[in-house]
C-alpha cells in the first residue's frame, strides 16, 4: 500500500508540472519553498452502491497557499476513469467540485 501511494504522489507531481504548463499559471513547482510543504489529502469512497467496496478515491495536492489540483479516479466493473482539476487557494478554479474532491481538499488543509 505504502508504494503504491508514494506512486500515485509521484505521479501526481506529474501531472501537476504539466496541467500547470498547459494552464499558463504564473508559478511553476520550482518555486515551491519545500517539498515538506505539500499537502496531501485523500479519500477513499464507493461512487457506485451495490457493486464493491470503496475501490474509487480522490487525492489533493496542494502547496502551502491550498493551490494544486485534485485527482480523482472512479472505479466500476467495467472500467476506471481519471479526472484532475485545479484547485486555487482551497477553492474550486473553473470546475466543479464533488463532495468527496471538497473533503480531500479539506483533509489536506488539516496537515500544517
């Protein structure tokens, strides 16, 4: 389980570097003060009732001002789909959240 979640942040980062690229934002991951200073956030849920047991989960990411993105990955029987979001000072930037994206959220500006 351990590597799994150290691979799932790595890959996280990632996709991090590349959403922010593509969105133009003002800051780059380089100018983060320390790694130590990411928040992470997760939760694990059943979007689907009747069909397992919580297999989906959300994941943020944020920096020391709540600004990153959120990943969240749906899981049924048939298939697994990944969506990423920004997330701008602890708040929604340009999308809507779900309820389990606004606790991962809220779990991860618990870590100081």
């Amino acid at each position: 389980m351990g590597a799994i979640f150290i691979w799932l942040v790595i890959l996280s980062i990632f996709i991090f570097r590349i959403f922010r690229r593509q969105q133009n934002f003002a800051q780059d991951l380089g100018e983060l003060k320390t790694p130590g200073q990411l928040k992470i956030g997760l939760v694990r849920f059943n979007p689907f009732p009747g069909t397992g047991g919580d297999q989906s989960f959300c994941l943020s990411i944020l920096d020391g001002e709540g600004s990153g993105l959120v990943i969240s990955s749906l899981h049924s029987r048939e298939t697994t789909r990944i969506y990423a979001k920004p997330v701008k000072k602890g708040k929604a930037a340009g999308y809507e959240l779900s309820t389990e994206e606004k606790q991962a959220i809220k779990n991860a500006k618990k870590i100081r």
